[in-house]
C-alpha cells in the first residue's frame, strides 16, 4: 500500500482526504491539535458565484482587480469554476449554510471589494468551524491516522536524492521520521510572525522554511494582508471582526464619529483589505482611535455570535455603544510556496495546497472569502494527482538531521516586536535594509545546534521567515496591493506581470523576478 503525509489539518487538508483513494494510506500531522487551525476559526463565508449565470465571470474580475491585475485570469477563472461542484456537493450533504428567514433560500452576502452578493456563511461567523465540522464527519478514508502536538521540520530523501517521508519534533522533542510516497504540505500562513495577527495557532508555520532549505520556489513573500479590523488597539488584539460585519451595514468611525472611509474610496467602508487597512493606520498615527459603528445591524449578538463573545469579553461596554474598537493586524500570506493549483510543485512527490501555497490565484490581495473556496479546490485538485501518479518510492535508506542558528529569546524578541513598524501596512527602502542586515547577523552571529527542539526551531522560524518577508518586498520596487512602500507610492505598469521569487542557493537566498507566463527572468 502507498502511503501519503499530509502536513496540516486545515480546510485544504480535509478537502484532500476527502478526495484521496481509500487505497492509498494517509497519515496527517499537525503541530497542534486536529481542530486548532485558522480554517477552523474563519468567521468569513466561502465565495459561491453559480447563481451568478455568468461561468465565474463577475466573481474571476472581482478577484483580479482585488488583486491589483497581478492575478492570472487563467488560474482564477478554472479555482471558480473547479470550486461550484465541490460547494454544491456540501449543500447537497445537508451543510447547514445560513439562509434567508423569508423564504429560507441561501442568504448571499455582500463583502468588501465584491460587485455582487455571493458570500455564503454558516453559524453566523463560524463558517470555518461549520465547514471543517461537516467535513470531518462525512470522512470516510477507512486508513487515515492523525498524529497531533508534532512539527514536521523536514523532509527525508533517500540516496536517490527522492523525497520518501519528514523528519519531525514531538511533544518531548524527540524526533521523528515518518516515510511515505508523498508528502503534501498545507502548512497554512505565516501571519502570526508578526506580534498583531488574526491567527489561531501559536506556533509560527515551517512551511516556507522547509520548502526554502529543498529549493521549492518562494513566490510573492512580500504580499501579507493585513486584515483592517481586528478587535482591539495597537499591539493588543484579540481576535477577528469579520469583513461581514462591514458586509451588513457596519461602518468605520474614528472616536470623533468622522466617517473617514468615506473620502477614501468609491467603496467607503466595503473597499479593499489594503487600501481599508492603510486608511486605519494612517488615522492611529494622527492619534485617533478607530471603531466599527455597529448601530445599523440588528441582532448582533445572534449574527455574530462569536465576534459577540469576544467583544463582551475584552470590552464588555462597547455594545452598549454600538461601537468596536479594531485595529489592522496580519490576516492573510497571499504569497508562498510556488505551485500549479493541483499542488504540484518543482519537487518530485512533494505537493503544497491551501494558503501556504502560491498559484497566483490572489494576485497581490486577496478578495474576501476566497480562501476557503481555494483550500477545498487545491485540496480536491491535488488529490486527483496524487491519485493519478503516487509510486511506491524506497525509504530503505535515507539521510535526515538539521543544524540551525540557536538565536537567543532576547534577540527574536528585539526582531518581531518591529515587525509590524518595518513590515506592515507601510514600508520604507532603507529601514528594511537595515532590518534585513539586523536579520542576517543575527542569524550569523549566534551558534550552530544540531540538537534542535520546538522552542530553537521556532526561533530559527521566525527570523529566517522574516527575512523572507524583507528581502522580497525590498525586491519589488512599487506599490501594488497589500505592498505599499512609502519610497515607490506608485503602482508601475511595468511590474504588473513581474512575480519576486526566492530560491535557496548555497547558505544564501537569491531573488529572482521572473515574467508570469513569459520565459524571461532577471536576476538580481
């Protein structure tokens, strides 16, 4: 029997176990548990545009002009239309989506930067919770075994140079190795590298570490969403306050009740994540503080029952006045590792689905609730694949082992807390050389340990992660979605078609920006 690792649990994972031959084995590790990942926490809907009668169109220009024209239309237009039987196969299970009290149709809702109303939600703001429920439940794969509380560090590969399983850390840091015929990686974003995130799990991801140490492609790590309303002020945030909060009449005010979305864009309110969340930031540097008006939504409380929760907790008198404190934080890695939308990476029997992957299917933004859409159809897609090609592959003999920079609490301290300042909303040429070269001695000063544990590895992590972050967005010389440098304010035509890339050479990252469908390259 073939056997399958799948690294992470989220919507893209069970959406691949889901479509996987019952004959081929599948293991699933997960560095925390089975349900804590941010698929599980989504409190926006899923895209669902069938009832549009256009094959995806409005929804596939939606998205592209979301992602400031960097998208392929291509890629965008097969995810849509890949993603309408696999959504309507869960309605047809009997998934309970939220529904109109009138007439008890689908309730379509509308998000920010959407033309139409095409959001579907369940449980109010629980869509994710609701979804991996369902999915869980309706698994039928009579040989999965899940392995929680291990981070999967790296992959093995046998003297043929083939990858055939991953060397991973338990709960006692003792290590792992687990062979397999193939490994797929649904590792999920890098966002809580940053101290204000919108993430679940605590752990920072080895996704892109992993992938960077095997020379698989980085691609567009310079674009981080930051989701502009995140319960909470500056540097204390709690948790997300859905973009269906703004969806169903919720407007931005700062503490003098000044609408200041309004003069921004056409979209006021509802424009997109970046242009919104630069919109913020620049009201907190003026010294004001910004709210969600929430007068204009009735029930509240049984909408958005989760967001409900976390408001009465953290600041129980803001109902009251109809006012949420919200701050932008980091949402969402619309970059990652560069594979085809079926997963297929540069790599043999290696595979990368869900947000850890890059397809170019976002562009330089992501548009509201297309991430769920997307983690169902990469994981049904790969699925497919690897159903179609697997291989046994010989794990007789194989070479594992990782010797990392043992960086000091106090160092990565010092890194991350000025993530957000150099790296966030808004960003500047020369601070992110200095804070690259901060980085690079950092990484090069302290020793090197082969004896690694949880705690060193996710130290190492979140360095090596931030300087991918940095050397990419030095890389791109423009302004275009959630990258916004304050030294190049203006979006150049010239890099609409240009990706940043970065490959491992040696001890050192080399970045490349290549032409999207052109055979053209210009290394730097």
């Amino acid at each position: 029997m073939t056997r399958v690792i799948i690294v992470g649990s989220g919507i893209a994972a069970l959406s691949f176990i889901r479509h996987i031959k019952h004959e081929i084995e599948v293991i699933c590790i997960t560095k925390d548990q089975l349900s804590k990942n941010n698929s599980n926490f989504a409190q926006g809907g899923i895209c669902f545009s069938m009832h549009e009668n256009d094959e995806g169109l409005a929804h596939s220009l939606d998205t592209y002009e979301a992602g400031a024209k960097m998208g392929d239309l291509s890629v965008i237009q097969k995810v849509i239309a890949k993603s309408y039987p696999l959504i309507q196969q869960l309605i047809d299970e009997g998934l309970a989506f939220d529904t109109n009290t009138a007439n008890k149709e689908l309730d379509y809702a509308m998000e920010g930067a959407h033309s139409k109303a095409r959001i579907l939600h369940s449980g109010g703001d629980q869509t994710g919770k609701f979804i991996a429920k369902h999915m869980v439940a309706h698994l039928s794969h009579p040989n999965v075994t899940i392995i929680e509380d291990t981070e999967v560090i790296d992959l093995l590969k046998n003297t043929e140079n083939e990858v055939c399983g991953v060397l991973a850390l338990g709960n006692q840091n003792e290590f792992h190795t687990i062979e397999g015929d193939a490994v797929i990686l649904a590792t999920g974003g890098i966002n809580n590298v940053f101290p204000t995130h919108s993430n679940i799990p605590d752990t920072l991801t080895s996704g892109p570490i992993i992938a960077l140490h095997h020379n698989l492609t980085l691609e567009s790590m310079e674009m981080i969403q930051f989701h502009p309303t995140l319960l909470g002020k500056p540097y204390e945030a709690y948790s997300l306050v859905s973009e269906a909060v703004r969806g169903s009449g919720a407007v931005l005010v700062n503490e003098t009740g000044f609408r200041f979305m309004d003069s921004i864009h056409p979209m006021k309110s509802l424009a997109p994540r970046d242009i919104t969340s630069r919109a913020l930031y620049h009201q907190q540097m003026q010294g004001h503080e910004c709210f969600l008006d929430i007068s204009r939504i009735p029930n509240f409380e049984t909408r958005f029952p989760t967001i409900y929760a976390a408001v009465q907790k953290h600041y129980p008198g803001a109902m009251k006045e109809h006012r949420i404190p919200v701050t932008p934080g980091a949402h969402y890695t619309v970059g990652g590792i560069q594979s085809e939308i079926n997963g297929k990476t540069n790599l043999n029997n290696v595979y990368v689905i869900g947000e850890a992957a890059c397809t170019n299917f976002h562009g330089a933004n992501r548009l509201a609730s297309n991430s769920l859409l997307e983690g169902l159809v990469m994981g049904a897609m790969c699925a497919d694949k690897v159903n179609k090609t697997i291989t046994p592959i010989d794990s007789s003999h194989f070479h594992a082992g990782v010797k990392i920079p043992d960086i000091s609490e106090e160092t990565i301290h010092q890194i991350q807390q000025q993530s957000f300042e150099i790296l966030g909303v808004e960003r500047n040429g020369q601070q992110m050389k200095d804070y690259a070269e901060t980085i690079q001695h950092a990484l090069l000063s302290c020793p090197l340990t082969e004896k690694v544990t949880k705690s060193n590895w996710q130290r190492y992590c979140v360095a090596k992660t931030l300087q991918i972050i940095c050397e990419s967005a030095l890389a791109r010389e423009e302004s275009r979605g959630v990258h916004y440098r304050i030294d190049f304010p203006i979006q150049n035509s010239n890099w609409q078609n240009l990706k940043v890339e970065l490959n491992s050479g040696g001890n050192e990252n080399v970045k490349s920006i290549t032409r999207q469908r052109e055979n053209h390259s210009i290394l730097h």
